[in-house]
C-alpha cells in the first residue's frame, strides 16, 4: 500500500511549540540528497490520518514539498510523541529516491490450520514481525507463514520462512519464530492429584 501526503518546508527559527499551538507538526526529511536533511511541517490532522495507514518502516510514502520544489517516495522511520498525553510531536521520513535497497519491519501473517492445534497442541508464536531488506519499490503488506503441517513438536525458524523474491530476512537464520508445544496434561492430573490429597 502506497499513500500520499503534503508537507511544507520549515521557516528557520521557528518554535516547534508555536507550530503545534497552530495546528502543525514538525517533521524532518533525510536521504533527500545524500546526508542532507530537510526541515518540514505537516498539518496535524494530515499526519493523524496518516498515521492510520501507515506503519514505520513498512509503508511507502509518496511526499509532496510544493516550496522545494520535491516530490518522492519515503518511509516513515520515527514517530515521536508525548510521554503521557499522547500527542504528536515530530515524525522523520527517509527518502527512497536513490536507494537500491531499504531495512523494513513486516509483520507476520499465519496461513492454514496446524494438525497440532486439533490435536491439543499450543501454538507459541514468539516473532509477530521480521526485521528485512528489499527493493523500496517492492516492500510486502506482510510474509506468510504456512503453519498447515505443523504438528506437536514442531518448529518454524527464520531460515525455513518462505520470503518473497529480493527480500532478505535480517535475523538470526536459527531464530524461532514459532513452536507447537504438547498440551499441558501432566500439569492438570498433578493439580487434581493434589486437591484429591488434599
């Protein structure tokens, strides 16, 4: 998913507490030609709604700076916001314009029904999300785990996910993603032994 958002550059010397009391938040711009960094604003309510739909380091941004005058894709690499009252107050946009490849964070979607679930087992799911790299203009809404032949015992590491064509995963290649553990029965009878002593 690809969305689109108008930013205006940042007069110089300007109080960013001024900015948010007018409705803007500050926002910097790097990556734009080379170690260079632009200075922005963005209207709040424009980066609320951006913020629904996109995600940081995941999603493509199409960012529009009028005064510049620039246009390019971007991600969104940092949001920050107010310790307590959860409110913005600064994001930061990487440019992608001359990156052959970008670090993203995808979530990991399970796919199938495991025979180890009917059977009693406990799926443990101990990665939500993969730590990757890819071309920019091919980053993935998520990679599916197929877990359709896991069964009591079994386990899904790093290396055995099946990742899309020029992504490659940066993580531990041994890492567990997740395991199918065996129904906690021993624990059970033990208890009803317990109480029956008791």
């Amino acid at each position: 998913m690809e969305v689109t958002v108008e930013c205006q550059k940042r007069p110089e010397g300007v109080n960013p507490r001024a900015l948010r009391r007018s409705g803007k938040i500050p926002a910097v711009l790097y990556g734009h030609q080379g170690t260079e960094s632009v200075p922005l604003t963005i209207n709040q309510k424009t980066a609320e709604t951006l913020l629904k739909k996109a995600d940081v380091n995941h999603t493509l941004i199409q960012v529009n700076i009028p005064e510049l005058p620039w246009k390019g894709k971007a991600l969104l690499r940092e949001v920050q916001t107010h310790p307590w009252k959860n409110q913005l107050y600064h994001l930061s946009f990487f440019s992608m314009a001359s990156q052959d490849s970008v670090s993203v964070t995808l979530p990991l979607t399970l796919k199938g029904d495991a025979p180890g679930v009917k059977a009693g087992g406990i799926l443990e799911q101990l990665m939500t999300e993969i730590n990757a790299e890819c071309d920019p203009e091919k980053i993935p809404e998520a990679i599916d785990v197929d877990i359709s032949n896991l069964g009591i015992g079994d386990s899904i590491h790093v290396h055995e996910l099946v990742l899309p064509e020029g992504l490659s995963a940066k993580e531990d290649a041994e890492r567990i993603v997740l395991s199918l553990a065996a129904p906690a029965v021993a624990t059970s009878e033990n208890s009803e032994e317990s109480a029956a002593e008791g």
